[in-house]
C-alpha cells in the first residue's frame, strides 16, 4: 500500500510542473497583415492567348506585391519632382509568406490580383 502510494505522488509531482509550464506559455502574437490589389492588362504583340494571359496574370501579381511593400512603408521616391509630377515610387523591399486571396479576370482581358502579407514578411533592402 505505501508503495503504491509512493508511486502516485511521484507521479503526480512529475507531472505538475508540465501543467504549470504550459500555463506560462505567452499567447500568439497577432500579426498584422497588409492586403494589396494588383492590376494587369494585356501585351500587344504576344505569340499566344495563353502567353498573353500568363504575362496579364504576372504583371498584376508583380503590381499588387509592390503596392503592399508601398503600403508597409517600405519604399523611397525614385526622384522627388518626378514621384510628384507621375506618383512613381521605387521600391526596394523582399516578399515573404505572401498568400493571394483573389484573381478576378475582368471582360477586357485584364486581370486583378489581390494579395495578403504579413508585415513581418516585408523586409527593406
């Protein structure tokens, strides 16, 4: 009988500290996502439909990931008076863990993408 106690209470000493340990766990931190849109139109002069599609899709994914860099703060105006005169801003950033969201193919062969980057996922050169 005393043995059989002896056990319990070891185990229950042993197993105590992993419930306190996980009780001090600190929760997730939320992280904040930046959402962007991207917009591509169509080449000109293509060899294909589907070259023209696929070059349509990569000109608005390329658009909506500077757009989301832009939106973090992290770009720099190319050259003052023309990023006044046009609104063009150069943008010196790496993309991580970045997620579409939406691709919308519009009647006129453009195509919107919209992407999700965490913010933790952009980082400046």
């Amino acid at each position: 009988m005393a043995v059989r106690m002896l056990v319990a209470v070891a185990a229950l000493s042993i197993a105590a500290p992993a419930l306190t340990a996980a009780a001090d766990v600190p929760a997730p931190v939320e992280r904040r996502m930046i959402t962007a849109v991207g917009v591509g139109r169509p080449p000109d002069r293509v060899s294909s439909d589907a070259q023209a599609r696929l070059m349509t899709e990569r000109a608005a994914l390329l658009q909506a990931l500077r757009n989301a860099a832009r939106d973090a703060g992290r770009s720099i105006p190319a050259d003052v008076q023309s990023a006044l005169e046009h609104g063009m801003v150069r943008v010196g950033a790496t993309i991580q863990d970045f997620r579409i969201t939406r691709v919308t193919r519009r009647p006129d062969g453009a195509v919107e993408v919209e992407v999700t980057v965490p913010e933790s996922g952009i980082h400046p050169r």
